[in-house]
C-alpha cells in the first residue's frame, strides 16, 4: 500500500507494508537514528521520533499510522557540521542515547 509522509520537512510517497513498523520503515529510507534498542518492546526511546508534536517510539508505530503525517528526526537537526543546542545538551549530559 501507498502512503504519503512528511519527513523532516520532505514529502514523501512510499510503499508500505500493513504490518510494517515505523522504525524499519525510515531505515529502509535512510534514517539512521532511529535505533534498535529494546527490540521494538518501546522501552529505551532508541527510536524516537516527533509524530504530531509529540515524541513517540517509533518501533510501535505502524507505517499506516503516519499517512497523511508529519515527522521529524534528529537528522533534521544535523543540516550542518555544527551541533544544535539540543545535540549540545544531550552531549554535555552524557546521554548515550
């Protein structure tokens, strides 16, 4: 099945499957921070991303739950070789995330 998404400000015609997660889908697509870390349990926020304002695990979603969405990933804040506020904060807090 087609869906359509916005991803970090692009739109995007994809084809999905129905059982198809979220976090697989936008590795598929090239997105490589969204990890795996609980084995999709959405438990570690390894994969999160911005669904709608607010931050989801993106291994309990599945890729028709986002048609006709907007989502946002760290790769957004990576447009450039410097660090966002945010990157800068996570490193001076030792995030390992």
């Amino acid at each position: 099945m087609k869906i359509k998404v916005t991803i970090n400000g692009t739109p995007r015609e994809l084809e999905v499957e129905p059982g198809e997660r979220v976090r697989g889908l936008l590795q598929r697509g090239g997105i490589l921070s969204v990890r795996n870390g609980c084995d999709g349990q959405g438990s570690c926020g390894a994969c999160s991303i911005i669904l709608g304002g607010r931050t989801v695990n993106s291994c309990l979603l599945r890729a028709p739950q986002i048609d006709g969405k907007e989502i946002w990933t760290v790769e957004h804040m990576a447009k450039s070789r410097d660090l966002s506020a945010l990157q800068t904060a996570f490193i001076e807090a030792g995030v390992v995330q």
